[in-house]
C-alpha cells in the first residue's frame, strides 16, 4: 500500500483526507500552524489538524515549507505520494521532488479555467454555467500541472460561494477516490493543460467587496453570492460601513446607488437595472431582513450609497 501524506487546511480539505484514511496509508499530514481565533484571540488548530489527531496520524506544522527543519522531515517520511488540498502554501520543486509517485491537487475548478487561490468565488462572479474539480500533477507553476481527472457539474441559480465550496469539497474527494487508485496502477496518462485558455483567479482581499454602484445590478448580485460568506459585501452610507448581505437584480431604472422603492420592493440603482437587497446589516448591528432594516432607519429610503 502506498505511503501518502496529506497537506491541506480548511473544512475544503475534510472530505478528501476522510477519504483518504478510509481506504489507504495516510503516514502524515501538513497543515498550517495553529492561528488565534474568535475574540478570545486563544491559538486553534486548522480543522485538518483537528480530523488527523482525531485518527492519531501525526502532523507537522510548518511556518514555510521550505524551512530547513520542514524539508528535512518531509523527506524523512519516506512518501510514495503527497496529496494536496487547499493547503495555503506554495510547494517548492524541492518538495514537489520529494515522493516517488509525484504530488496531486484536488484543485476547485475546470483546469485551466481560474487558476489560484479563489477559484470557487470567481466561477460565480464572472457568470460560469458550470464549475467543478480537477485532479492535476503539481509542477513548479501556478496549478499549471497536467490534469488527470475532472468533474463539472452545473451552478444553481442561486449558488453562493458557501454553497458551491461544500458542494466541491465532496466532489473533489469523491473523483480522489476514483482517481487514485487507477493513477498509482499506471492507468491515467496526464494531460497537459492549454495555456491559451488559462484564466486567474487571485487571492482575496476584504476590500474587494465594496460594490460599485455603477456597474450592472446582475454583477452586483453575483459578487453578493459568491462573497457569501466572505468576504462579503459591502457599501457606504452615513460614513458607516453598511453590510449587504443578500438580494437580486431586476428591471428598473434608478440613478446608480439611490435606494427607493419600487413596485413595493426596495430597490439600489445600478448602472443597468436595480438591485433588490433582502438583508442589510450596519457595522457592528445585527443582520436584519431588508423590511425590518427599513423599518429601523426611516431615513433609508432616499437615501444616495457611495
């Protein structure tokens, strides 16, 4: 049976590394050191270290992976396989080098279709009809390695970035569990991936959900969804940070950020339609469904959002 050690972080990781345990020789997993959480600011451990303590599987915690003391370790594990999933560092060729049978990802996207850290969150944003798992080589690039596997599957109308993340956390472990055992066979030949079709998505910032109230109420909607549940979405108004958590574009016509109301709905302008908010929250109140919010600040309606 083939030595494998798992890297990976979040919740995404969870469903590929139980899968792992269940049917092979899980020997180690690599996660990312214990940060401080909640308000307490006390250290917790990643959910990944949670789920490999809780199976007894040692696990190494490195700040950098390319630290000396981290190398040598890896290499003292003595691994035919590294499976990475959502790990949250870059590898090295030196590591990538490390186990006999090469390094796979179980990467949350239609390879070469949005490459990085956000794939889940883009797919969304930018209007895709589908999305889904790819199970990739690493190489030394930017998840530019050839592809073994992949599963699409198509986006709900409503999708939110919360929602396709579980949904492609499962899918990814289910196409490992196929995957696997046919590449460590010698069934699967890799396919390099087309570059000219390549799209990126980067690493995202706080700032990257304030809305534009100039561009089209359907972007807007689809920003919310895929910002759901961070990094959320947000615009201005009363110099306070205002929250809005959720809604849908429709027709209409209202100068860009002014809130009125419209066929009993309130209603944003946009550059193009309007946007009907169904949840706003003010900084440092509870989120309120958008009639009870009203109700709270008479002085919404009418009023212009930066």
């Amino acid at each position: 049976m083939a030595r494998i050690v798992f890297m990976g972080t979040p919740d995404f990781a969870l469903p590929s590394l139980r899968q792992l345990i269940a049917a092979h020789d899980v020997v180690a997993v690599v996660t990312q050191p214990d940060r401080p959480a909640g308000r307490s600011k006390q250290l917790k451990a990643s959910p990944v270290k949670q789920l490999a303590e809780s199976a007894g599987i040692p696990t190494l915690q490195p700040r950098r992976i390319r630290e000396p003391g981290a190398m040598e370790a890896l290499a003292g594990l003595d691994a035919d396989l590294f499976v990475v999933v959502a790990f949250g560092q870059i590898l090295p060729q030196a590591v990538l080098d490390m186990p006999r049978q090469g390094t796979l990802n179980v990467h949350a996207s239609l390879l070469p279709r949005w490459r990085g850290a956000a794939p889940i969150q883009a797919a969304i944003r930018a209007g895709d009809k589908e999305s889904g798992v790819t199970i990739m080589l690493l190489d030394a690039g930017l998840d530019t390695g050839p592809v073994l596997s992949r599963h699409a599957i198509a986006l709900a109308r409503d999708e939110t970035g919360q929602s396709l993340h579980d949904r492609l956390a499962l899918l990814g472990a289910d196409l490992l569990s196929q995957t696997l055992p046919r590449y460590l066979a010698g069934e699967i030949a890799p396919q390099p991936q087309d570059d000219a079709l390549a799209t990126y998505a980067p690493q995202l910032k706080k700032s990257d959900g304030r809305i534009d109230w100039t561009r089209p109420a359907q972007e807007i909607e689809r920003l919310a969804r895929a910002f759901t549940p961070w990094p959320g979405t947000f615009t201005q108004w009363k110099g306070q940070q205002l929250k809005v958590i959720s809604g849908r574009a429709a027709e209409g016509n209202l100068p860009a950020g002014q809130v009125d109301e419209l066929k009993g709905k309130i209603a944003i302008g946009t550059g193009e339609g309007v946007y009907l908010p169904s949840a706003l929250q003010m900084a440092g109140k509870r989120n309120l469904p958008v009639a009870d919010f009203v109700n709270g600040y008479r002085d919404f309606l009418g009023a212009r959002l930066d």
